[in-house]
C-alpha cells in the first residue's frame, strides 16, 4: 500500500481516538445528558450485619471506591450518591456525571445510580433513616442533575437481586419518605408554660391597641388592665386546651368593643 493512501492521524484523530477509549473505560465518567430514566436503586449485596456504628460508614464508602477504581479500573466510585441507615447521604460521582452502576452502556447513559447502604448479610427490617437518605440522594439528582421521576431498581436493567425484594418494593411505591406521626401538641396547664405564647398573644394585643393609647395616654391604666384579664382569660383557655389562633380571636372579640 502506498504511502499515500493513509493520511497520517491528525492530532484530533489522536484526540477522537483516546476520548472514545476513555468513554468505553469509563476512565472518565462523563456527563449524563438525558437521565430519562432518573436514577436506579441498588444496594450492597451480602453487605453487612447490622447495626454497625455510622463512624464505619465513610470507611465502607472508601472500600467501595478502591474496589471500584483499583480492581474494577473506573475511573471512581460507580454511584452517584450513597445514602446510610443513619440518614447520611454521600457523594460518588455527583449529580453532573453518569453512573457505571447501572449494568450496561444503555443504562449508565440514561439512569443516575444511587446505593442504599444495605444487603442480605443485615438482617433486619431496612430502617427508615436508610430510606431517607437514599431519597435525599433521589431529590439531588431530580433537583440538580435533571433526573427524571422514574424510578429502577438494578434488577430492572440486568439479571440480579440487586436492590433486595424489600427495597426494590419500596422502589415500585416510588420510594416515598418513611411516614412520620405530627407531634403530640402540649397543651400549657399553667401560666407559665403559656409564657411565649402570651408574649406573643401580648404583641398582637399591643398592635390592636396602639391607636388608643397614643390618643390617650389617660388609659394607660385601663390598657394594661386589659393586658392582665386578657392574659388571665387566655391562661384559662389555653389549659382548656384551646390554640393560639382561637384563643387570639376570641381575646380580640372581647377587648375590642370596648373602645370601638
Ligand atoms: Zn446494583
Ligand atoms: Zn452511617
């Protein structure tokens, strides 16, 4: 063949050539452009027995990211985030990179990928902190890199067990926030325990009577009488177990035909 035949590469051949092996290597993870299929739940596998401290927890993560870096050759830890079951949320790849998680070409290009800190080897129920983290790590990549509402667990994209029957349920559901009870309301028994609600209940009274007390200043007295019964009357009402805005309108019903 002659010489000729073959143009000799070019610098942007050279450059087209290694960014191609970089990509297939994934030496480095590039950007996600359409995550369409938002991100995709997995978790650790055999794991391990819980409960373990969460001073550990960094520990496993940096286990994770030499095992996918030294043995695997990646260019980082495969997941986007990685959340713990004490509510922790970290940081792989961030919210700007694709994952090498996900199974294949396909899914890295259009699923973020985000590990529960969990596995077989735990055996116990998935805590909820667990649950919340992971979603926080949901939420960023929605938020901030574009996933879309769709939700996978890994078995979705390849055959495995990944992210465990209970989790990948939760995935289905679409991996809504542990329900949490509104708390009990303490209702004040005393005086005292009213303190900063009738502060409060005081400055909405203040506001109520400043046009009469700067007409006149006479009334101070009589002002500050009604301060006292109000506060009384409101004392009673909120160990009745009355709330502040009831209380505050009813306070207001009874002091305002006095001078109106
Ligand atoms: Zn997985
Ligand atoms: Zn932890």
């Amino acid at each position: 063949m002659a010489e000729t035949d073959i143009d000799p590469p070019t610098a942007n051949d050279l450059e087209n050539e290694l960014t191609a092996l970089i990509n297939k290597h994934s030496l480095n993870p590039t950007h996600t452009p359409s995550p369409t299929e938002g991100v995709t739940v997995h978790y650790e596998g055999d794991g391990w027995v819980w409960p373990w401290d969460h001073s550990t927890c960094d520990d496993k993560v940096r286990a994770m990211q030499a095992y996918h870096m030294d043995i695997r050759g990646w260019s980082d830890i495969a997941y986007n985030y990685l959340g713990c079951p004490h509510n922790y949320c970290y940081e792989g790849r961030g919210y700007d990179r694709r994952s090498s998680a996900n199974g294949n070409e396909y899914a890295n290009s259009v699923s973020f990928a985000v590990q529960a800190m969990w596995g077989e080897r735990a055996g116990a129920k998935v805590p909820d902190n667990l649950k919340r983290a992971v979603r926080f790590g949901i939420d960023l990549l929605r938020s901030k890199g574009g996933a879309s509402s769709k939700l996978h667990g890994h078995r979705d994209w390849k055959s495995t067990s990944c992210p465990g029957d209970e989790l990948y349920e939760w995935v289905k559901q679409g991996c809504p926030l542990p329900y949490v009870a509104p708390p009990t309301p303490t209702i004040p028994t005393t005086p005292e325990e009213c303190v900063f609600t009738l502060e409060e209940l005081g400055t909405v009274i203040d506001q109520k009577l400043q046009k009469y007390t700067v007409a006149d200043n006479n009334h101070d007295g009589q002002v500050i009488a009604w301060h006292v019964a109000a506060q009384a009357y409101a004392s009673k009402r909120f160990a009745e177990g009355a709330d502040f805005e009831t209380v505050k309108n009813e306070v207001w019903n009874k002091i305002s035909p006095l001078w109106s």
